[in-house]
C-alpha cells in the first residue's frame, strides 16, 4: 500500500533479535496521522535511511544510546517534508532532514536533530549518505583521527558503503595510496574502477591476509575499522609504527551471539599497540563531532558536485520492504548506501 495522507504506517521492533534479524522482529502497523500541537511540526517522510547501528538499538546490551523499546518505532533518519508547523522557523513545504525519525510515514518532530535542505537539491536521498551521518562519519574519523599524510597507506573494510566510500576517496584527494576491503568481485571492481582505490581485496577469499600483504607492501598508516572479525586479524600485523585506527564499527560482529572461537587474540593486539605506539580510537559521530557538521558540509557538497566524490546509492521501493532490506544490509547484501524511498 503506497503512502496515503490519512494513515501513518509505522514498522515497530515487535521482539529483540537472538543472532541476525528476521522478519518476525518486525511488526507493520497502521495508526492515524498524529496531530501538530504548539512547538511541533509534522513531517511527512520520503526517504529513510537504513544503517547499520539500528542492529544496536534492536538490542537491550549496554550502548551508547537507549534501545527502542519492544512495541516502539524503530528509529531512522529520513529526508521529509513539512506537512504543518507550529514550530518557529519551519513552513509547510520546507524539505528537511531529521535524524531522530522513524520507520514510519509521518514523523512529529521538535526540530531536535532537524536540518533544512534546499528544496531544489538535486538528489535529496545523499542527505541521508554521502551530505549525511554516514558521510560525515568517514570524513571526521578519517581526518581527525587518521590523520592521513601523502604517500600514507589508508586501508578501510565495507569499502563501498557510504562510510567506506568517503574514506577511501578523502584518503585519495589528500594523497594517500588506498586500499578497500570489501564482499566479492563486483563490489571491489567498483572500488577500484568507479572510485579510485589503489586495490580492493575481497574478504570472502581465503587467501585475504595473503592478498592485503601484498596490495599494503609498505604495511597500513591508517586501518579506518568499520569490521573488525577476519579483517581485522589480517590487518593487524601490517600496522606500521604509530599507525593510528578510527574505531568507527564492527559490523562483523553485531549478529553476535557469543564471542569469536580460537585464541583469545586480546594480549596480542595490547602487546602490538605498546610496541609500534599505535592509537586506536572510538568515536560517535554526533557525540564527538556534531558541532562540526556545518563545516564538514562546506567541503563535501562541492566534491560531490564536481565529482571528486563520487556515490553509489542501494535505493529500495516502500515502506513495507524496509525490513528485509535491513537484514541485507547485515549480510552485505546492499551495494551502496542503502535508502528506502517512501514516497515521491
Ligand atoms: N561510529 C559511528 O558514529 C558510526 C556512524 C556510521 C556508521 N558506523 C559504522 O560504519 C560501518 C559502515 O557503515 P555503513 O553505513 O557504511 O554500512 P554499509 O557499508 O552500507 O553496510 C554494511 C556493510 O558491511 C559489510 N559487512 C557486513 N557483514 C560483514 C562481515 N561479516 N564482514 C565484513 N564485512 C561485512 C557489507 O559489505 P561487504 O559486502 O563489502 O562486506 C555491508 O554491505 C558500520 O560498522 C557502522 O556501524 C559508525
């Protein structure tokens, strides 16, 4: 059922996942358009983005946010519409993006989290990619805890997602040789042909640590960690002295039930970090950055503009689909940054 202008339908997290998502963790329901009261405005979405960190919010283990509660709305960002305002600043009509929305038509909003767009932006959807969290997080991470110098070798996993794309192309434009890990041939074809990456190495071949010997012959100054699991191990003993890791995800491990078999690899890695002086560092986007993003749009709109960055976007059709999508997002499914298109 396409988007109608009387009922909000709205995905909830109906139960907490045990290992990799299902559909049964999802529940579509259909409740009436809520009403403006003072100081609101009502939102009507049209693209949301679908992003890894929702595995999190699914999960009640501790976090650097709250869980969606079981029966809520599952949380997302969407590029949407003003359909009334009783809020200072906004008008229907205006075109925003709101980073506390959810999986759902119509979103009211407080204007928390709310950035305007120009309503003859050209592809609204890159606000949620590439313009959006997921751009910006690459951006940040890479240039403010990379710290990447010419000549550096910058290695980043997922490397044709919205993260790993930016990185890998930021690292190119400041200078660096670049190196993508990523699921299968098609997708390092692209890296490598499309974006401009040195090399791309596909973590489902067997020979992975073999293969990204031989792509960083010079070890790896920057691993922007977006992985962790098999990646990681294959990494670690190509850091160079003082390399530095932006800790930015692990998707590998977020279906997780139990820790990884084998050796406990933890008294190896603190033994290296000592010996080669290498920082590792976590971060939060908006936690850590979010005074920032102004700035990080001056930069990056006009790449995108000119070309210089380049994106590739997963786009999936209705509301409905959201679901299925996410779970295959999980097993790398998507080719791109995965966006659900709501509405027209
Ligand atoms: N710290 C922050 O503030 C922040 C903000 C945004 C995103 N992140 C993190 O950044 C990372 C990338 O996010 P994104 O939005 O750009 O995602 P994405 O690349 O669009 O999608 C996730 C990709 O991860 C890869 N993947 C999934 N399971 C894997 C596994 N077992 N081993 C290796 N790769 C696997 C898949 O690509 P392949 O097919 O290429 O393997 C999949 O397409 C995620 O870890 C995310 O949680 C962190």
């Amino acid at each position: 059922m396409p988007q109608t202008s009387d009922i909000n339908r709205q995905i909830l997290l109906e139960s907490r996942p045990v290992g990799a998502p299902t559909q049964a963790n999802f529940r579509m329901v259909e409740t009436p358009v809520p009403t403006v009261q003072a100081g609101q405005m009502l939102l009507r979405n049209r693209w949301m983005s679908l992003d890894p960190y929702m595995r999190g919010r699914m999960s009640d283990a501790k976090s650097y946010a709250d869980p969606v509660p079981v029966g809520g709305v599952m949380t997302c960002g969407t590029v949407s519409e003003v359909v009334s305002s009783q809020l200072e600043g906004y008008a229907a009509g205006d075109l925003v993006m709101c980073f506390a929305s959810g999986w759902q038509d119509y979103t009211l909003s407080d204007g928390s989290m709310v950035f305007r767009l120009d309503r003859n932006m050209a592809e609204p959807s890159q606000a949620l990619g590439v313009l959006g969290m997921p751009g910006f997080t690459g951006y940040m991470g890479l240039t403010d805890i990379g710290q990447p110098k010419v000549g550096e070798t910058v290695v980043v996993g997922a490397a044709t997602g919205p993260v790993g794309t930016v990185v890998g192309q930021v690292a190119k434009v400041l200078g660096c040789q670049v190196v993508g890990v990523a699921g299968g041939a098609e997708k390092c074809e692209y890296a490598v042909k499309e974006l401009g990456f040195d090399a791309c190495i596909d973590h489902k071949d067997p020979a992975l640590a073999e293969k990204l010997a031989a792509a960083c012959p010079k070890g790896i100054d920057v691993y922007f960690e977006n992985v962790g699991g098999k990646v990681f191990d294959a990494v670690m003993p190509l850091l160079n002295a003082h390399a530095r890791v932006p800790l930015c995800g692990l998707i590998a491990q977020y279906n997780a039930t139990s820790l990884p078999e084998g050796p406990d690899r933890l008294p190896q890695l603190m033994r290296l970090m000592l010996s080669q002086r290498i920082r590792m560092q976590g971060f939060i986007i908006f936690d850590n950055y979010g005074h920032c993003y102004p700035d990080f749009l001056k930069t990056m709109t006009p790449w995108v503009a000119e070309g210089r960055v380049r994106v590739k976007e997963d786009r999936v059709e209705g509301l409905e689909n959201a679901p299925d999508a996410f779970i295959g997002l999980l097993e790398g499914k998507n080719f791109g940054k995965l966006v659900v298109k709501i509405a027209d």
